[in-house]
C-alpha cells in the first residue's frame, strides 16, 4: 500500500510537469521550428542523464537482449508519438489534438487488457471514461469542435496516442527486467539521435544550417529548453518508467488526463486566462474520474484479499 501511495504522489508531480510543458513549448517554438525544438530538447535531457551515467548515479547494463527489447519501446515513446503529434498539429487544430488525446487512457486500458491481461472492474472502467468526459468537456464548451476536413492530421494524433498507450502497456511489461534509469537512458538516447539526425538533415537539404543555432541567442527559449530537456523529457521518463512498475497501466494513464486541469490553473495564474464554470465542471470531472479509477482498483484488491484469507481459513 505504501508503493501505490508513493506511486499516486509521483504521478500527480509527473501530470504537474506535463501540464506546464504546453507554456513551455509555446515558448520555445516562438522562437525555433518544431523538429529543431526536439532535437534540442532531446539533446539536453541526454548529455544530463549521460553526466548522472558517467558518475554512477543511474547505472545501466546491458546486452543484446536488452537493446531487442528497449528498441521497440523507444521507437514508440518518444519518437513516433512526438512525430505523429508534431505533424499532426501541423495539419490540425490544436483544439483537436487536445479532445483525441483524451481519449488515451481508454486506448491504454484496452492494449493493456489484451497484452499485460491487465483487469479492471467497471467502476474503473465508467471512472476513466468520465475523466475523458471531462477534457472533452473542456474544449468542447471552448467552442471546439473535431474538424472531420483535417482527417490527415487527426490519423496522426491518433496515432500518437496509440503510441503512447503502447508504450506505457510495454514499460509495465519491461518494469520486472529493466531499471527506470536504464528504460530512461536508453529513451533519451534515441530521442537524442533520431530527432538530430531529422533536423541536421532538414537543415543541410535547405542549406539554412545557421537557423540551427539562431535559437540559442535567446534567454527565453533556452530556458524553455532546459524545462522541455529536463524536466519535461527527463525527468516525466524517469517518473512514469517509476511508476508503472508500481501500479497498472490503466491507472497510470487516467492521471495524463490531470495535466488539462493544471494547465487551465497555469493558463488563470501566469497569462491571466479566464476560467469558466465548464472548465471546473471538466476539471472536477477529471479529478472524480482519476480518484475513482485508483480507489476502486484498491477496493477490489482488498475484497480479493479477504476472499483469500476466508478461503484459506476454511481450509
């Protein structure tokens, strides 16, 4: 019990990070192109946790079976869903992205279901609904509404967000072999390489290298970059690899749902954006819905638990 506690604490923090990341990389893409924004996000969270490597305070080990395994895991999160979501909001509405990213943790307790068997009652299952209700809520009482014209870009939100519930089913799968440190630096790794070689590539073919560094003149981007890097990149992998070897992948998902609700506070704290009475509807909703799914998890553990020992003292 005291493992879920401490699991429920990390994935409140790891929600608050997320949910701040959207100020940061409105930042930080004022100032440089998507594509060059990860590479150097993804730079920055790699040369930090090859230091914490070099001076042993994440240790990593591994072998040919390890790289067959991480490889996968990698390629889902984060280079596919940062792909799918970059080019999608290039050919959507950001409105649109935010009301089909909801949808992932149903996404995930489907995949986690069918691959990890992972079972969940239907309280849980109606709790997780209703914190996707809620985001929709949100965006929809904005004035959103899903463009059907911007197919090509909602398949490749989608797609990010099968991405991204694939990878949360597979880190649980991998968390009994591999350290959180390990899955980390491997991801960064490969966040670190994909994403440069993407934008070096870009850079030479439009012969507009100087672009590359441009970014760096500025204060505000660079520390944009250090929260996206650190943060944001880092530090969430560490948390969630942490976290889902702890609790199901279906729980750990429905949190993702609470970074809307910190970005609605940050939005009426920092840029003064108003809050409407559909934004705490939604929020409470999202809220009930992430308690509901964790508290009925527990719930129905404790009743197989006393059936145990009431079967066993019968015995």
């Amino acid at each position: 019990m005291k493992s879920r506690t401490i699991a429920y604490m990390l994935a409140l923090f790891h929600s608050s990070i997320v949910g701040l990341s959207f100020l940061f990389t409105k930042m930080a893409i004022a100032e440089a192109n998507p594509l060059d924004t990860l590479a150097f996000r993804f730079t920055v969270s790699f040369v930090v946790i090859l230091f914490l490597v070099a001076f042993k305070v994440i240790r990593v080990n591994y072998s040919w079976e390890s790289v067959k395994n991480l490889v996968p895991l990698s390629l889902f999160f984060p280079t596919f869903f940062f792909a799918f979501q970059t080019f999608g909001l290039i050919y959507s509405q950001s409105t649109d992205a935010g009301i089909l990213s909801s949808v992932t943790p149903i996404l995930t307790l489907m995949v986690a279901g069918y691959f990890l068997k992972e079972k969940t009652s239907l309280y849980q299952k109606l709790s997780i609904v209703l914190s996707v209700v809620g985001v929709i809520l949100i965006f929809v009482m904005k004035g959103s509404t899903i463009d059907f014209s911007d197919m090509l870009g909602m398949l490749l939100i989608l797609l990010s967000c099968i991405a991204t519930a694939c990878y949360t089913t597979m880190t649980r799968s991998l968390a009994k072999d591999y350290t959180p440190g390990e899955m980390s630096f491997f991801m960064m790794g490969t966040g670190f390489v994909i994403f440069n070689v993407a934008a070096l590539f870009t850079h030479l073919k439009q012969g507009s290298m100087a672009e590359y560094f441009t970014p760096w003149s500025s204060m505000e981007f660079i520390s944009s970059i250090l929260y996206l890097g650190i943060l944001a990149s880092l530090v969430t992998s560490l948390l969630s690899n942490t976290i889902l070897s702890k609790i199901k992948a279906s729980q750990m998902s429905v949190f993702a749902n609470l970074s809307t609700v910190v970005t609605i506070a940050v939005g009426a704290l920092i840029l003064n954006e108003k809050i409407t009475i559909y934004d705490i509807l939604g929020s409470i909703l999202i809220i009930l819905g992430v308690i509901g799914s964790n508290y009925f998890d527990v719930k129905k553990e404790q009743s197989i638990k006393v059936k145990l020992e009431y079967n066993e003292g019968k015995m």
